[in-house]
C-alpha cells in the first residue's frame, strides 16, 4: 500500500505543471493539455482520499470517473473553439486573439 503522503506529493506536482503549463504558454492546445494535466491531479487527489475514507469502497473512483468525463467534454468544447479560431486567424497563440468579434 502506497502512503497517502506519497499520493497527495505525485498530485501536488501533476498540478504545479499544469499550473506552469497554463501560465506559461501561448500555444492554446498546450494549454488546453496543462488543464488536462490539473483535472488529472484531482482525479488522483480524489481517489487517495476516497480510498482513505472509506477502505474497500468505489465512491472515489465515481468521482474521478466523472472528472475524467467532465475534462473530456472540456477538451471536446475547447478544442473546436480554438479550430474556429485558428480558421477566423490564422493562428492559435492566446496573446494574438484578444477581442472575440467577427
């Protein structure tokens, strides 16, 4: 059995790249994986605790089932939102498209 402080440390740090991955690039796809990676950390943060919580148990892992859902509707919406603008400007890098106008 793997210690719960090991768990929430490999979580901490699945979150501080994601959270790096956010701020420092300006690729739009790349950011949309860094909050992938993010949703990923509270997946596993969400199984740990459940697992501690309550031994033996699935509530957990529903509930990262349903994160995982959740980040894969995001990825869906975020993904065709970023080819329309790709299309509208030639480009995907976050600093260029500031005003969403036609």
């Amino acid at each position: 059995m793997v210690p719960i402080e090991h768990v929430l440390i490999f979580s901490a740090a699945l979150f501080a790249i994601g959270a790096y991955g956010v701020m420092a690039r300006r690729n739009a796809v790349l950011v949309l994986m860094a909050i992938e990676l993010m949703l990923n950390a509270v997946a596993v943060n969400l199984v740990a605790f459940g697992t501690l919580v309550y031994p033996g148990k699935t509530s957990g892992l529903v509930f990262a089932v349903f994160v995982i859902t959740v980040a894969a509707a995001e990825l869906g919406l975020g993904l065709a939102i970023v080819l329309r603008v790709y299309r509208m400007r030639s480009s995907v890098n976050v600093d260029e498209v500031d005003l969403m106008r036609w």
